[in-house]
C-alpha cells in the first residue's frame, strides 16, 4: 500500500500533521477517507473552511492557506500501531519538510505525533510553547471516528482557538 501524498505549498497558513494515514485514505489517496472521521466537518466548523469539503477534495485545502501531512507515512488501521522507532525515524526528514515549507502554525492531530518527536513525557492541548522549524506548535484532539474522548464540539472549540490565532496573526 502507498503512503499518502502530503497537500503542501510555501506560505501556507497551517499544516496539520495526522499521527500517519488511515488504511482507507492511504488507500482512496485522500486524507482523512474515513466516514467516521470528524477532521473535516470540524474544520469547516471551526471557520477553516466555507463548506464541508470531502475527502476527494482534500487538495482544495490549499485554498484555505491549511496544508495537509502526516509524520510516519506507513499506512495502518489505528494509530497505536506506530511505535515509538517510527517517530524517531522519522523526524529528521519531517523536521526537514516543515522548515522547508515554513507554515505559520503546525497543528499535530493527537498527542502522540508530538511526544513521538519532542521527547516529552506529557504535553497539554492547545498551543505549546516550543516551536517546530519556525513554526507555532498546536497539539488538537484527533479527529477520528476513534476518539471517543473528545465529542463533535469539543474538536470544534480546540480547533476554532487555532483558526482565530491563524486569523489575528494574518490580519
């Protein structure tokens, strides 16, 4: 199976970063394919985007200024299935691919990516105050289906907090 394509430009406003693909985006070739996943009813909830876009449209993003990537491109069918090795391979290249896109603003979907690649023990949601290859650091619930913690509204507030920090910073 494929690995995902990233949805990538220079001066994009932010690029959120899932864990790694899903088995069926990798397989559709679209982020976030799953119909149980919430990422992109909640970025249009959250201002993100004019109207819902669906998953074969996941290229318009770059309409909005947001990018699209992932840190471990192997595909698998739950995010607990990336180790602990796999973020550490793959950080160099990613720290690489961010610095050379210079978003404003990385939005890791999840904690896990995060702590992967930072070596922290434990993070808070929200923005953090380290950067990532000159980017601000936000760490959102995931959106997935499986994430039973967090409900449609929750994603919404955590995601809105983004847009309206993105917002002021580009006005």
């Amino acid at each position: 199976m494929n690995a995902l394509e990233d949805i990538l430009a220079e001066d994009l406003s932010v690029v959120f970063c899932g864990i790694n693909p899903g088995l069926l985006a990798a397989e559709q070739g679209h982020h976030f394919a799953g119909r149980s996943n919430r990422f992109w009813r909640t970025l249009h909830l959250a201002g993100f985007t004019a109207e819902e876009v669906r998953p074969e449209n996941d290229r318009s993003i770059l309409a909005y200024r947001c990018g699209l990537t992932a840190v471990v491109a192997r595909p698998t069918a739950r995010a607990d299935q990336v180790s602990a090795q796999e973020f550490v391979a793959a950080a160099a290249a990613f720290e690489q691919k961010i610095a050379r896109y210079t978003p404003r603003h990385l939005a890791f979907l999840g904690k896990a990516a995060y702590l992967g690649l930072s070596g922290q023990k434990a993070v808070p949601w929200g923005l953090q105050t380290d950067t990532f290859a000159g980017a601000a650091v936000w760490v959102l619930p995931n959106p997935s289906g499986r994430n039973l913690a967090f409900s449609q509204e929750q994603l919404v507030i955590a995601y809105r907090q983004l847009y309206e920090a993105a917002a002021l910073q580009a006005g």
